[in-house]
C-alpha cells in the first residue's frame, strides 16, 4: 500500500506519516526544491525511515502540484490512499496568500490525485468551514455555512466545497477543532488558537499572586483538541471501508467556553484564574451600531490596539470569543467505536502545552535581551559620565559597540575616563557643560547634533543632591534654585533639545535617573525629591504624548548608591547602598527592556502605603526625621565632620529601609 501525502513537513503532517509509517507501504510526501532542508530536519527529528518515506518534488502553487509527466507515469495506480494536509492555518496572512494555498492549492492537489488515478482523497478541512453559523453544525452540513466574510473562513469553505464538487474521485473530508499541541510531550510548532493568550496570563502572574481572583470574560465554547487525536482519529477512520463521500468531525464533544479554557490554562500556568467571568450576552441588549460606534471611537481603537499589541494577540482572533457554533460529531464516534480513540480532557494536558510553550515557543525568548543588540552602533548620550553611575553605565554601553558620548563639568576628570574606554576599544565621544546654565545646553546640544547627527538614547544621570532640613533652609532658598536649575530645568533642556530629531525619526528612548526619595517622600531632601519629582511629572506627561511617535520614556527611582554625591554624609558609610557598578546595571536593563518604571519593592511599597494610610505614613516618616538629624556638613560644622558616626538604631532603621535615604 503507498500514500501520498502534501503537507507532510506542516504540524499534523509530520505526526500523521509517523502514525503511517506504523503501517505496511511506501509514503511519497511533496516537497518543494528549497524546503528539502526542513524535510531533513523533520525527517531526523521525527526518525522516519527514509527507505520508506520518500521526497517528491514538487510545488503546491502549480497544476497537479507541480509534478512532472514522468513523475506522474511513475506513481500512476500505486496510490491507495492520497492525503491532502498542505494549506494556510492563520487568520493573520493575507487573503491573498490564503487563497493561493487553501482554494488554488486544492484544486492542484485534486487534479494530482486525479492523474495519479488514486484510491481515495483525503483532504483536511476545518470547522472554519462552517463560518460563524449560530447553532449545532451537523457533519453533513456544508451550504448552511454562515458568516463567511473573515478569508480564512472563506477559503477553508470554498476549498472544501471544491473536494465536495469532486465526481472523478473518492474522497473524505476532517473538519479538525482548534489544533494545539501533542497531548503527551506538548509539543507544537507555532503560536496559535488559545497560545495567543499565554503571554497575557504570564504578565499576570508577574505581577499577581496565583490566589487573586480576576474578573474575566465567559464567551463562547470553543473546540479544542490535541494533534494526536487528530492524526489517530484521521489514520483510523482513513482505512476504515465504506466511508467514502463523509465528512468527520473531529471535535470535542463537550467543548468549554473561553472563560473556563483560560482558567484551566491560568492553573496550568500558575497565574491568577477569572473568578468572575463576563458574559458578553449580557451587552446583547445594546444594539449592534452602537456597540460597532463605540468601539471604532479612535480613542477606544488605539486602547484595544495598544493591549493586542502589548499581549501579542492578533485582533483576528477577538471575533472567536463569542464564538457561536458547536459541532456534531456522531459520524466520527461512529467511525471510532472500538478503536480506544477518543479526545483527552484538556485538564489532563493543559500543563504540558504550557510546558512547551514556556521553553519554546513563548516570544520573550526570541528577544534579543543583550545591550549590545540594543546600543551596537545607536548614539548614546549620557550626562554626568565622568564617574560614579554615569561612568559605570558610560563603560557598559561602550564595550557593547555604543557611539558613547559623556558630559560633565569637570575637564580632566571627563577626558580622562573618555581615553580609559577608548584604550578599551570603546567609541567613546567627551564633551564639558554646565547642565545648570541653559545656553550651555542649547551650545550642547547643536553640537553633538552636528557631530553625530542624532540621539537614539539619552541618559539624563547628572544631578545634585542636598540634605538639609527645611528649618535650616530658611536663608538657603538658592539651595531649591540650584537644585531644580540642574536636575530638572538641565535634564529637561537637553530633553526639549534632543527630541525633535527623534521625533522626526520617530525612536528615541528618554532615560531619567531619578530617586527613591520620591516614592519614599524622604524628609530632609525637599529640594532634591521635588526636582526629581518634577521630571517624573514631566514624562508622565510626556510618555503620553509621545508614545506613538515611537518615543519611549523610562524613570529609574534609584535607591541609595554609593557616589560622591552622599559623601559629604559621613552616615551614609554605614547604611546598606548599592555600588555604582549595580546602579549601572539598573540603566542596562531600562535601555534593554524599557519599562516605563524601574524601582525597588520598598519604593513601590512606600507609595502604596503614602497613597492608602498618608498618616500612619507622615507617623513613619517623623520618626526617621527625629532618628535622623542634620549632618555636620548640613550644618556648616566641619569640626564635626570627624566625629560624625551612625548609631545602632540607625543603622537598624536604614537596613529595615533599604536604600531610601535619610
């Protein structure tokens, strides 16, 4: 007995020759000239028998396959049995592409098996061919098909009824469900149907213990079945006699709603399930051109396809959560009676494609997540670089192929870390400023423009820091001006300088290093947390606008780093700080992933607690002012610098709160 097989390297073809190959007789499979490497790789992986598993060449886009005469004249009469699987399984290409491979693809594959004079047809359908029909859909059902406007539906329909139009032949249709992967290893070769929103229930656990209940969306059932069932139940019935002419459904015939199939996959996944879960025939009452209005509003639009973009979800696929067709499949339990072939529980195998997606298939693993795929060769601008967080990130983006460019007041010290990298082989570009005096920033800005053209990344680092008590502060209203003048009014000159190239360019990234401080609402620094606070403010505001220009803002709340910016506090030598090295990798890992935010889970912490319980939060808040005091530089006292010291309770104090200053 010998078989023909199209589609035989595709994810049901590869399991259906194995399942084959259990049997007695030779499968020619087709196979194009430049897919004969995948035919390898498939055949290696799968470890078929090459002596029985043989290459056709060919090509699907041409009549009878692409097949010459005298390949045709060589398997005239030996095929018994000829299965078409080759076609387009996405609701994402185009229509065009569909319908070359789905409806001119198998009318190829019709005159082929016509040729080839074979045994029986079999051509792998899909329960898309009922469109969106509202109700049971019957085996025996075809013309009744409704909703057919969405071109995958629309060519799995009308490649069907070309194999149901077929006189010259015999033939056998499967209308498979929602094919997902192999119900004992998991395995599946692309993201599709339900692995849509895996990403989704990911990001919740990230951010959600598994027990929070979720508010969610019941939707329709949806029909879904694991690939070997698919391929026993296709093997099975295909050499079963006297079922020409039938069309098999090979569905779950319980099948669940999308409500109850996201929480099986949430508990597979370990992530929050939808406790309450919406129905959207509640909204039925509203009429359909209101409810089509109200989500072509462009703001509605814009929200829906920043979230589908965020999950990856394709929008193709938000029509099938109200999905409502279910299927009958009382010729297939008839076809299978006996043979032990049944569809497992999704509960039973559910953890195993979360497994495979996880390790495999899950798109964050396809990010390039080094520095150097993100700064090789992009023109990164870093202020205050001459040392301490600003030098430690300058020295990470340079050695990752970054055109590093480092400002800072100081000349010697500035040029000296600038030939240090450039020793290291490091593209490494110096420039001295004053961020505080605005016409130096504008003289800045025009040249590094001049010089390099753009700026893809701009590290707004340079700052200054003042401890002092307000009630020292009365007569040091210059202390808040300087302060502002250099982290806020500086950073947000080169910012307003800066971006409109990017603009133009439409990419640019924004990188404020901010504090801690501003989340902790730290007493004793009122100028430096409201000049902080003013830049957060700012690109808050500004992410909003500038978001869909591909411009992207990241504020790091940076907790304590060891810097000689702190160490005028003679205390600060022993609280716990992070290293400047540490602080860097922080700014790494904003320009990698660039989050809107980066912060602690104290800082987080602190501005949750200020926000539910302000004056427990003020009672915490005055016990580290009184535990506290102002520093002998503070003060004005240099005597006092020396004999400056933490207490015990300090230091227990800035250990319970790690790295917010005090």
């Amino acid at each position: 007995m010998s078989y023909f097989v199209t589609g035989a390297t595709g994810f049901i073809g590869r399991f259906l020759v194995s399942n084959l190959l259990k049997r007695k007789g030779t499968i020619h499979v087709l196979v194009r000239k430049d897919s004969q490497k995948k035919f390898d790789a498939t055949a290696k992986k799968m470890g078929w028998d090459l002596k029985r598993v043989i290459p056709v060449a060919g090509d699907m886009t041409q009549a009878k396959c692409g097949l010459s005469a005298a390949q045709i004249r060589a398997l005239n009469g030996k095929i018994k049995h000829f299965f078409h699987l080759a076609a387009i399984y996405d609701l994402t290409a185009s229509p065009a592409a569909q319908r070359a491979a789905n409806i001119d693809g198998t009318q190829h594959a019709l005159d082929l098996g016509t040729a080839l004079n074979v045994g029986c047809f079999h051509h792998t359908s899909s329960i898309a061919a009922a469109g969106m029909y509202p109700g049971v859909f019957r085996e025996d059902m075809f013309d009744e098909a409704e909703g057919l406007d969405d071109p995958y539906l629309r060519t799995k329909h009308d490649s069907e009824g070309l194999v149901r139009g077929e006189k010259r032949i015999k033939w056998r249709i499967y209308r498979p469900g929602m094919v997902v992967g192999h119900s004992q290893t998991g395995e599946m070769d692309k993201i599709d149907g339900p692995y849509y929103f895996f990403t989704f229930l990911k990001k919740l656990r990230e951010m959600l213990p598994p027990w929070m209940p979720m508010l969610g969306v019941e939707g329709g059932r949806i029909n879904i079945i694991p690939v070997d069932y698919v391929v026993d139940a296709m093997d099975h019935i295909a050499h079963k006699p006297k079922l020409d002419g039938h069309c098999f459904h090979l569905t779950d015939p319980e099948p669940q709603r999308v409500g109850e199939v996201l929480n099986t996959f949430a508990r597979a996944g370990h992530t929050p399930e939808m406790t309450m879960r919406i129905d959207a025939r509640m909204f039925a009452f509203v009429p359909s051109s209101v409810r089509g209005a109200v989500g072509n509003l462009p703001p509605v639009r814009r929200f829906i396809g920043m979230l589908l973009r965020d999950f990856k979800i394709p929008k193709e696929t938000l029509k099938f959560i109200t999905y409502p067709t279910r299927f009958d499949n009382r010729e297939t339990e008839r076809a299978l009676r006996g043979s032990g072939i049944k569809v497992p529980n999704l509960d039973t195998y559910a953890w195993r494609l979360w497994d495979y997606w996880e390790r495999h298939l899950d798109p964050d693993l396809f990010i390039d997540r080094t520095l150097k795929g993100k700064v090789r060769n992009k023109v990164v601008v870093i202020t205050g670089g001459s040392s301490g967080i600003g030098l430690a990130t300058a020295e990470k983006v340079a050695a990752a192929g970054a055109v590093t460019v480092i400002i800072a007041r100081g000349e010697d010290e500035l040029f000296k870390a600038r030939d240090a990298m450039k020793a290291a082989g490091g593209k490494v570009f110096a420039y001295t400023a004053d961020l505080a005096d605005m016409a130096d920033c504008d003289r800045l800005v025009k040249q590094i423009l001049a010089e390099h053209g753009h700026v893809d990344i701009l590290v707004n680092n340079a700052g200054r820091s003042i401890r002092r008590s307000i009630e020292l502060s009365y007569d040091r209203f210059h202390d808040f001006e300087r302060t502002m003048q250099l982290n806020y009014f500086g950073s947000l000159r080169l910012i307003m300088g800066f971006m409109p190239k990017m603009t133009e360019r439409r990419k640019g990234h924004i990188i404020n290093i901010s504090s801690i401080g501003v989340l902790a609402s730290s007493p004793r620094f009122s100028a430096y947390v409201a000049s902080k606070a003013a830049l957060d403010a700012f690109s808050r505001c500004a992410q909003g606008e500038l978001s869909g220009k591909g411009i992207s803002f990241t504020t790091i709340n940076m907790p304590l780093v060891k810097t000689p910016m702190i160490a005028p506090t003679k205390m600060y030598d022993s609280v716990p700080t992070l290293t400047p090295d540490e602080a860097a990798d922080l700014v790494v890992k904003g320009i990698i992933e660039r989050p809107t935010r980066i912060a602690t889970r104290l800082g987080i912490f602190a501005s949750v607690v200020n926000a539910l319980a302000p004056k427990a939060y003020e009672v915490v808040m005055s016990t580290a002012f009184e535990l506290f005091p102002d520093s002998a530089a503070a003060k004005g006292d240099r005597k006092g610098l020396k004999d400056e010291h933490a207490s015990s309770e300090q230091i227990a104090f800035a250990a319970l709160m790690r790295g917010v200053h005090w």
